[in-house]
C-alpha cells in the first residue's frame, strides 16, 4: 500500500488510500450502516464490530487535499456505541493504528489491534470478543486485492454463539482491478492466480467461469459479474446466509471497481442494507461522481492553463435504483485440462485511478 505520511489534522498518520470517489460511497456506506445496525441491536444491549483490514485512523484526499476518517475511525463513533471493537492490520501499519487510535480517543478500552494478517490471526482477535458471541456482530472486510481466505469467511459465520443461530455479518469488497489482473483477457494468470482464486473461494468452482471465458462464451462483463455471484452463491449454499446483497461501484467513468457484498440472515439486516444502498445509488453515487468528475476536469483545465473564476460543479449523474438479484447456479466445469496464463508481471498492474 502507498503509504504518505504526513503530519495529520489528527496529529496522526494521514495515508494516501483514497482510490476515488468510490472510496468516500463506501464509507458512507458504511458509516449510515454501523448507526443503523447499533441502534437496530439497542435490545441485546452490545454489539461487536470487527475490522479485518482496518487501515488508517485518517486518510488524505489527493485530488481535494481534504483529510476523512477510515473506517476504524467511522466505527469508534458510531452512535449508539459498539460495545467492542477489534481492528486488524499489518504488522508494522498496526503500530501506527494503534497509536493514532490512543491518540484520537483517549482511554477508550472498547478496541484491541491486532498486528499480522487476519487470516493467521484471526482468532487472537477475536479472543478479545469472547465473552460477547452471542452479541449481534458485523464484519468489515476491505482487502485490496484478493486477501481474504474462505477459511476466515468461514471462521467468522460459525463465530457467533445466538439462541437464534444468527451469524456475524460480513461486508465484504470484491475488487474489480484485482479480478481483471488475475483473469488478464484470456482468463486466469498463471498458477499462483488461481491459488490466489481457490483460497478467496475456498473450492476451484471459479475454474468454470475461466473456461468459458478463455472459450470467448463469457464477455468480461459477464465473467466479473459471475466471479461476484460465485462469492454470494457460496455465502448462502455452503455458508448458510439467508441472503447476499451485492452493490456495485464504478469510477468516473462508470467502469467497475468493486462490488461490496453484504450478508447476513437477520431481517433487519437485509432491510436496512436494501435502504442504504438504494439510497447510495439514487443520492450519494451520483452526486460523489459529479463532483469526482467535476474536480477531474478542473485540474486538467488548470494544468492547460484554463483558469477558472468559480467552480462549477461537475456534470449531473443520472441517478439509477438498486436492483435486487438473487445469486443464480454458477457455471458447471466443463471436460478438458484447465489451461492457465503465462504468470502476470509487474507491468500487468491496473491502476484504478487510471481505469
Ligand atoms: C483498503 S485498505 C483498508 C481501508 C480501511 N478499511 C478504511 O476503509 O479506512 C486495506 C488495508 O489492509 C491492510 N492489509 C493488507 N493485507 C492484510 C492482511 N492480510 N491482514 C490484515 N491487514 C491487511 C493494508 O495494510 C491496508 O491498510
């Protein structure tokens, strides 16, 4: 990760992770979600967060200058309050975590960091939130490429002790240009992709997608909308979620970056993401691209020279309503050896900024 540190407006560390207006959407996103879920859960009287790639306490905007809160930060004032917090990073950035974090709430003993990769140190974290698993538990897991394993997904829906049988929550980011670096045109790089692909989806179903793509059945469009599917098909059918709600996000030219995926089994769950995603698609989505596309063109104007008396603002998004999609079959594997990539290179990667 490119990490920039700069003196923050918090006094703590201000990272450069701002990958677009997508990025701002999601916490957002986030943000309404966390408020909504506490104060849905006010009854069972905790409620336990969980941040798998937690990420900085600030982070710096480049094309505004302006310093947001992560997630870490969004969900340490999430009112009503999580009773308890669990924050894992890796080792190195989570030291820094951890003193932004005592330095931005001061005597706050509702968190713990946790330092290493959450997949081999998951449960470390998760010994601090033992005594609350019966609480109602939502899971926040923001990878930057395709770090998380099956195993954890797994770990984390038999976690929760309920009376009802109810599961951790998961909020999980499927990313875009990590799919599309793995797949490449052809289909899957190379042998370490695929490992890469069998440990996110905990099987190697995904290798049907890849052939029919390498047969050209698939168009990319189709095979990144079948690679989210495959991840909720296997939140439900093997997993046991009631329901999987996926919600798309684009950059400023409405190419994909990532899909956030949520599940969960908790009606209320399911109702209030339903709402905060149509609301993300008919309010914040739109105006967050206009101004995203608006800031754009004001920088390549100035950098021509064009100067400008005020700023007018982007262009209108048009704005387009959340679609329910049940998650359908996935692809059967079809007869004949799986052919794979040549392994990528270093010139392979697809920046997002870019796309
Ligand atoms: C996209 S950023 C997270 C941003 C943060 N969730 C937010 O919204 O403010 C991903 C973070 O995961 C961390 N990371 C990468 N691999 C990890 C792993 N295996 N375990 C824990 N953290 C990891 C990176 O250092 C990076 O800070």
């Amino acid at each position: 990760m490119g990490r920039d540190a700069k003196d923050g407006r918090q006094g703590g560390l201000v990272t450069d992770e701002w990958g677009g207006y997508w990025t701002e959407v999601k916490l957002q996103v986030l943000k309404k979600y966390l408020a909504a879920f506490n104060l849905a859960s006010r009854r069972a009287g905790d409620t336990v967060y969980l941040d798998l790639f937690a990420g900085a306490v600030t982070h710096n905007r480049p094309d505004t200058g302006h310093a947001y809160a992560g997630s870490s930060a969004l969900a340490m004032r999430t009112t009503p309050a999580f009773s308890r917090l669990v924050f894992w990073e890796l080792e190195g950035p989570a030291e820094q975590l951890r003193r932004d974090l005592e330095d931005t709430f001061p005597g706050d003993k509702r968190y713990t960091v946790v330092g290493g990769d959450c997949n081999d140190h998951l449960d470390r974290g998760l010994e601090f939130v033992r005594s609350l698993r019966w609480a109602p538990t939502f899971a926040f897991i923001d990878p930057k490429g395709l770090d998380v394993a099956w195993q954890t997904l797994e770990r984390l829906a038999t976690w929760r002790r309920d009376a009802r049988g109810r599961k951790v929550e998961l909020w999980i980011l499927m990313p875009e240009p990590a799919l599309s670096r793995v797949l490449g045109l052809q289909g899957v790089r190379g042998q370490s992709s695929a490992s890469m692909l069998t440990r996110l989806y905990g099987c190697d179903d995904w290798v049907a997608i890849h052939q029919r793509r390498q047969r050209n059945e698939f168009t990319p469009e189709q095979t990144r909308a079948e690679f989210v599917n495959l991840l909720r098909w296997r939140l439900t059918s093997v997993l046991g979620y009631r329901t999987t709600h996926p919600l798309q996000l684009g950059n400023v030219h409405n190419q994909p970056v990532y899909t956030m995926v949520f599940a969960t089994d908790v009606d209320a769950g399911e109702s209030i993401m339903r709402d905060v995603y149509s609301h993300a698609k008919v309010h914040e989505i739109p105006t967050l691209r206009s101004h995203a596309v608006g800031v754009r063109k004001a920088k390549q104007d100035r950098e021509r020279g064009i100067g400008r008396l005020f700023d007018p603002g982007g262009p209108a998004v048009a704005p387009e309503p959340y679609v329910y999609v049940e998650p359908w079959e996935p692809p059967s594997r079809l007869a004949g050896p799986v052919e794979l990539d040549a392994e990528p290179g270093p010139d392979t990667q697809t920046d997002v900024e870019d796309l």
